[in-house]
C-alpha cells in the first residue's frame, strides 16, 4: 500500500475534521478512521500541528528548511576550519 503525503494545511484540516467528529460523540479511533489515517498518526499530527494554523505552519516549514540549511553551513565551516588547524600545524 502506497504511504500519503499530506501538506500541513491538509493535516490541520484533518485535525479539525476529527475534532468535529469527536464533539459529535465518536472516539478518536473512528474519527481517525473516518479520515483515512491510523490512530497513531493522528496523535503524532496532534502533537506537532495540534496548536497551529495553517499560517504558523507555512512560517514553521521556512524555518525548519532555513534551520537545515544554517546546519549545513556550520558543517562545512567546521570542516574548512578543522582542515586549516591541520594545515597550520603542520599535520599534513
């Protein structure tokens, strides 16, 4: 079986589904089966996106891809500065 991928806009829009099904009385394991996905993940999307909006997860998504990108800089900085300390004292 083929895994989905859903936008966080989409998993907050899920998120709000469930919390309608479940002030209607279901469980949460029938609301989540209602939207297609395991119980589990429900409460894995709750625990990341349970307070947000769907603006917040657009700024959420730009840092997280600027904060991965700034950990790659660090990275090869601190491999550049490790080659010129082995450089300096003469090592090589």
């Amino acid at each position: 079986m083929a895994k989905k991928r859903y936008s966080a806009e989409q998993i907050i829009q899920l998120l709000r589904e469930v919390e309608i099904h479940t002030s209607e009385g279901k469980t949460i394991s029938q609301a989540s089966r209602q939207i297609g996905v395991t119980e589990q993940t429900y409460y894995r999307w709750r625990k990341e996106y349970g307070g947000l909006n769907t603006g917040q997860t657009k700024r959420l998504k730009n840092l997280e891809k600027e904060n991965s990108r700034l950990k790659r800089l660090v990275a090869d900085l601190s491999l550049d500065n490790a080659a010129l300390k082995d450089f300096a004292s003469g090592n090589l």
